[in-house]
C-alpha cells in the first residue's frame, strides 16, 4: 500500500522514491509550530454532528462504512487500489461527499491540485460521488489582538491561488477535472519495488548535486570531485553537456557557457586553483565597509497561530541573536537567547549591543535578518525608526559569491554560509556542534522550558548561532588576504 506523498516522490524521480523505500528515513523537524490540531479547529469552525473519529491503525472500511451510512469523518483512512489516503474532514451529503482538507499555508494553494485529485481519485474509486471540495489555511490578513480567538486565524477557502496571488479556479471543478494516470503510476512503483535498482542516466536527474543520493546514484562523476560539471551554476546547457559526455569543468567550450558571473567565477577558479576573486570590485566592496565591522545572526521560529499581540499567521519570532565587533583587531562578542513572548526585550538588547556606527554585515541580510526587524519595526512602531537605521547599515556577505565576484571551487556550486567557510576553513566545522543546523536549534529551543538538561542545550544553541558570526568574521579576514596578496605580489 501506498501514500500519496509516495506517488508524487516517484512522479519527482522514481530513483529518489526507490532510496526511500529502501533507506531509514531521518524524522522531518517541523518548520512551523502549531500547538493545536486542524482538525479540531476544523471541527469547531464547520458545524459537525456525531462524527466519527478516525485512528491510525483503524482499517479503511470503517471509515467508508461510516460515509455509507451518512455519519461525517475525522481523519478517516481511506484505500484504493494500493493507494491509502487521510482525510481531515468528510461530511457526506444526498448530493455526495463534502470533502475538507486543511494547509499550513495562507491560501489553497494551485501547485497542491496534483496531490488532492489523487484523494478524489481514491474516493470515487471506492464508489463515492463529489459534491464540494473546501480547503481549511490560515488567513494572513489577521493581526492578534488582546481578545483573540486563535481559531480566527484560518479561514475556509473554496478557490485556489496561482503563485502569483491571482485566483487559480474553484477547487472543487479544478480537481475533478484534473487528469490522472495512477493506476498506470501505480503498476510503475510495484516494478520497480522488485527491482534491486533502477539505474538513472545523469539526464533524468531532476536535482543532480543537490540530492543527498547523488553520490549513491552517480559514483562515478562523484568521484571527479570540485572540477566536476555537476557543479556549474545556472547553466541551461548543463544536461545537454553531460549527455555530450563532458565531466569536468575544463572541458566545456567557452561559448557553451550562458555567460554569466557566477559561471565565470567557476571556470576561472577551475583554471586557477581552485580560487577566483574579481579583485576590483572585492577591493571597491571592502574599501565601502565602515568600522568597526558588525557581524549579526538571528534565530528565529515560526508560528502557524500568532502566539502574541501585533502578529499574524506564519510570522515569525526572533529568539537569539548573536552579534561580533571587530574594531581593529579587538573582537568582541555579544548574544541574546530568550523564550516566550522575548519581542521588546531582543529589540532593546539588540540596539544596546549595536555600536552606533559600523557596517553590519550578514549573510544573506535582505532575505532574513533585515525581513525581522522590518516586521518587528511594524510590531513595535516606537522602535521602527531605530530598527530601520540598523537595515539601512546591513551589508550582505553572500552577493558577493551569489554575484560571482569571489569562487571556491570546492563550494561545490552552493553558495551557503557553511559551504563557504568549510571551502575557506574545513576547521570551523558545523557538524563538530551538537546543534548543527537552523531547524535543530528551532526544535531544541521549542523544548528548551521542558528540558531536563536545559542549561546544555542553552550552551549548544548560543554556540551554534556564535559559529554563524564567527564564520563571517573568518570569510571577512580571508577576502581582505586575497586581496592583501595581491597588494604584495
Ligand atoms: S541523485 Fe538524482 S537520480 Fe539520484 S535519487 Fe537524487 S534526484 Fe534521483
């Protein structure tokens, strides 16, 4: 029997559903947190008589026996030939079932239509007719006030929303128009569960180095190593190379190439050691830095009901941060790490940490740090002018490896801050942490209050959030050697 998440992992790639199958997989950390059940809230919202209240080990037929006889689902368990589907809610009617589903997100969204038209693929396998298909998201117009109903915060959706925010149709017409081949899919996945292995041409690899099986799958271009042409960037031509037969960076004719800076930086780093810094523009970005340099990282958590006053579905909450001055060669540190409702008592301390002058440097600013204290400068007017100041002095150290100016070859084609200080310094080594990545420290610290050993994990979260600024001060010193070398040469 079978999933539907199983059905759109082979749909992705029928190798990577074949790992799955085969390998333990690793528990998934929750990146939003929700201290109440959907369901209960969709319970609550829509008015339901004696439903039935469906189990994990419950078999399927009591919950299509209970739709048979008029009784509404919760959670029932539902199989068709081989596929097994969940459903939040299900209230049947004369006319046909009225069906409920719920999203962790701010609308029905359209990309999901795939993944449903497969329930209603399983329902009326099993005889049922459709008369209403509803999706249950949170309702990002929403802003927590003192009296709040955190129910208020979802709201019932009967349209999809195109990525673009423009409406994406009537859910419930969009799905029962949307064609499926499952049963064909279906007898796919059987075969190839018989298999030992389904080999894959590097062509039909939808996600080449960025799947965690790739070395698994394609040993051989593994194990070229930095100089492989697995890891040029942005380059429309790339599966059309490898199929050529071409492996390694040096190989590809310049006019091949799309022409872009980041692809440059590769081929030039490759012919150079492995290093390549465009030295005009590093030494014009450094000489633009103000002193003394700040070094600043937030933590922070999201949350699907807003926990506190001003804030809405999905906001987020900033709940450390660490900060390094480096004026001349003097280094200073600074750190924050609070639970609950820590909003004003961050700002304060972060404004009291910041020197009035300086440029803030952080690693991928506009795209986190500067989004946080822009929303909590909305949260807190009386700060916003203060926290604004702070956003307009934010540098971000990672254009310039996004934007091709400086390459290490064995960044591998990734441009985050771990892959570029372990290309830069393999010594400041996340994985010696006991907490070594955003969502492991997000899920101790929402532990944190019920932990025996709390103390230890304290100290684990501020040294992973320190490592994140004491890289930056690292890549800082190794970009000014490139370009002092150069001084000297
Ligand atoms: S490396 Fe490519 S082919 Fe192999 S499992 Fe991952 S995505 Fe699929």
């Amino acid at each position: 029997m079978y999933h539907v998440s199983d059905v759109l992992k082979h749909h992705y790639c029928p190798k990577l559903f074949w790992h799955l199958q085969h390998n333990a997989s690793r528990p998934r950390q929750k990146f939003i947190q929700m201290n109440t059940s959907l369901s209960e809230v969709l319970v609550r919202k829509i008015d339901v008589q004696n439903p039935l209240i469906g189990q994990r080990a419950m078999p399927a037929e009591v919950c299509v026996n209970a739709l048979r006889t008029g009784q509404p689902v919760i959670n029932g368990r539902y199989e068709h030939d081989r596929l097994r589907i969940k459903v939040p809610l299900i209230i049947p009617t004369p006319e046909g079932l009225d069906i409920l589903f719920t999203s962790m997100a701010n609308s029905a969204k359209i990309e999901d239509q795939h993944y449903l038209a497969m329930h209603l693929w399983v329902l009326r396998g099993l005889g049922f007719d459709i008369l209403r298909v509803r999706s249950m998201t949170f309702d990002g117009s929403v802003i927590r006030t003192e009296d709040f109903n955190p129910d208020d915060s979802f709201v019932v959706r009967y349209t999809f929303t195109k990525a673009n925010g423009k409406p994406g149709g009537n859910i419930t017409e969009v799905l029962l128009k949307y064609p499926l081949e499952l049963k064909e899919t279906l007898d796919a996945m059987d075969e190839l569960m018989t298999l030992p292995e389904r080999q894959m041409s590097i062509r039909e690899c939808p996600l080449l180095n960025r799947c965690e099986y790739f070395e698994a799958c394609f040993k051989t271009q593994y194990e070229l190593g930095d100089r492989s042409i697995f890891y040029l960037t942005q380059s429309s031509a790339k599966r059309q190379l490898i199929d050529e037969g071409l492996r390694t960076l040096d190989q590809i004719p310049l006019d091949r190439l799309d022409g872009s800076a980041v692809q440059y930086a590769q081929i030039m780093a490759d012919r150079q050691g492995g290093v390549f810094a465009d030295k005009f523009i590093l030494r014009h970005w450094l000489s633009l830095l103000q002193s003394p340099v700040i070094f600043m990282d937030f933590e922070w958590d999201t949350y699907g009901i807003p926990p506190y006053v001003g804030m809405k579905p999905l906001d987020v909450l900033c709940f450390q941060y660490s900060l390094h001055v480096l004026r001349g060669e003097e280094l200073a540190h600074f750190e924050f790490l609070e639970s609950g409702d820590c909003r004003l008592r961050f700002i304060e301390s972060l404004l009291s940490n910041i020197p009035s002058e300086g440029s803030i440097l952080c690693y991928n600013a506009f795209g986190a740090e500067a989004l946080r204290l822009n929303e909590l400068g909305r949260q807190f007017p009386q700060y916003q002018e203060a926290l604004e100041g702070v956003v307009a002095r934010m540098v971000d150290l990672a254009q310039l490896f996004t934007d091709g100016v400086v390459y290490l070859s064995s960044m591998r084609g990734a441009y985050s801050l771990k892959s570029v200080i372990q290309a830069i310094d393999p010594s400041l080594n996340y994985d010696q942490l006991s907490i070594s990545h955003g969502l492991e420290a997000v899920s101790h610290y929402r532990n944190l209050a019920n932990l025996d050993d709390e103390a230890d994990v304290r100290d684990a979260l501020l040294k992973y959030c320190k490592m994140d600024t004491l890289a930056m001060v690292e890549v800082l010193a190794w970009l000014k050697s490139l370009v002092k070398e150069d001084s000297h040469a």
